[in-house]
C-alpha cells in the first residue's frame, strides 16, 4: 500500500513542507560526502525560508496549548493509557518551553550568517556555487566530513523546539480519524461533505500496484479525487478502472 496526504489549510500545509525538509536535512547531514553535505545546507535554506512566517511559532503554541487544555482532563478517564498521556503532556510542556526561550524569528541564526547567506543568495543562480564562485565554500566542503557535520548540527540545533512542536501537532492530528473504504468507479470518485466531515487532512491509501495517483481537489462542500494513469501513453489521463482505496479525514 502506499498513503498519500493532502492537507486542507495552509497551516497543515507549513508544517508538512517542514516535516519533509527537516527529514531531508537530517538525511544529508548525517552522510560524508560534499555533494550531501550541499544538499544538507539547501534544504537548511529551504527550512529557513518556509519558517520565515512571522506568525509560524504563535500558531505551534497555541495549538500545543490547545491540545494540553483538550488532553489534561483525560488524567481521570480509565480509558485512556495514562503513561502514554503523561509522557505526551511531559512533551508539549518541554517543547512550550524551549519554543518560548528562543528569542527572535525562526531561523534567525542562519540569516546573521553572512557566509551563509552569501550561499543561499548564489544557490538561486543555476550552477552559481561553482568553486569559481565561492571558494571559501568550496574549501568547507573539502575539509573532512567530521566537521562538516558539526557545523550542520550546530545549523540544525536551533530549529529543534519548532521540529518537535510541528511533529506532535502533526501526530495528534494523523492520530485523530477514522478510516473508511471506498471505490473511485472508472478513476472518479466524489463525496458531498457534511459538517460534522470538515477535515484539516485527507490520508488517502491505495494500492502499491495500480499505475496511477490521486489528485484530490476539496472544500467545505465537496471532496473529488481522480486517479490519473502514470505509465504508458495515458500519463495524466483519467485511469480507467475502478480504484478501491482507504480514505480517512483528520482533524484536531
């Protein structure tokens, strides 16, 4: 099986943009070679320029408080797995608190970097960090892996308390679903929503084996997917066999 997600506000889409970019950067920084230390330190601008959102940290407390006032009256409910709950409460008031002792926006470290900042202002030109163009860059990245590798963690570091707290938000609301089968019919499906379906995720999971992907367009009335074929001469047609598919709508 394979699941694709597909987020229904431009919060969830933030916080997916930097899951994925936080992943990629500890990918590469954990490598040896210049080439994936380079892809390391992109994804770090990357990082930087998606959390440049002046509003990025209050929207991850507010939630996370939002969360901690939902999940604190649980302690008294024999349902619910109490350690699991106290070691999630323990998380959101650790992340809380590393978020509210950094000062200043995200990622502020790497744009009072002018070594770096001359980087990330050459990487935006095609071939534009040639050892022509920026040889202290290009010494960096023929010193030995070892130190590389420190400064990337010492980049990484700081964006910490932001990557946790988008990742327990994220859990909570891929945690909070239900899921449901269904069959898109020659490719196409549709479903009319009800308020009780308004959703901030969709998590879509289809087999591994059919050639085709799901474009999903969605709002508050109406959820269409259709599955376009990828192989062959009918890349981006319709597929035309039924799809059966798990769909599971997300909210926190």
């Amino acid at each position: 099986m394979i699941r694709y997600e597909h987020p229904l506000n431009e919060r969830v889409r933030t916080l997916m943009r930097l899951e994925d970019l936080f992943a990629r950067a500890g990918y590469f920084a954990a490598q040896d070679a210049p080439a994936d230390h380079h892809s390391a330190l992109l994804a770090l601008f990357e990082i930087t320029d998606v959390a440049a959102r002046a509003d990025l940290k209050t929207d991850i407390l507010q939630e996370l408080e939002r969360q901690k006032q939902v999940l604190t009256p649980l302690k008294h409910n024999p349902q619910i797995e109490q350690v699991a709950l106290a070691d999630l409460l323990a998380q959101i008031d650790h992340v809380n608190a590393q978020m509210l002792a950094q000062a200043g926006r995200v990622g502020s470290h790497l744009r009072d970097n002018e070594w770096l900042m001359a980087i990330k202002q050459r990487t935006a030109i095609p071939g534009g960090v040639c050892e022509f163009d920026l040889p202290a860059y290009h010494w960096w990245l023929n010193q030995d892996p070892g130190p590389r590798r420190n400064d990337l963690a010492g980049w990484i570091e700081p964006f910490a308390p932001i990557r946790a707290g988008s990742a327990i938000v994220l859990k909570l609301l891929r945690d909070n679903g239900r899921e449901s089968r269904h069959t898109a019919y020659r490719g196409v499906f549709q479903l009319m929503l009800t308020t009780t379906k308004v959703a901030q995720l969709l998590r879509l999971t289809v087999s591994h084996d059919l050639a085709c992907v799901p474009e999903i367009s969605a709002n508050k009335y109406a959820l269409n997917i259709r599955f376009l074929g990828v192989t062959g001469m009918d890349r981006g047609a319709v597929f035309d066999q039924d799809v059966e598919f798990e769909l599971m709508f997300c909210n926190l």
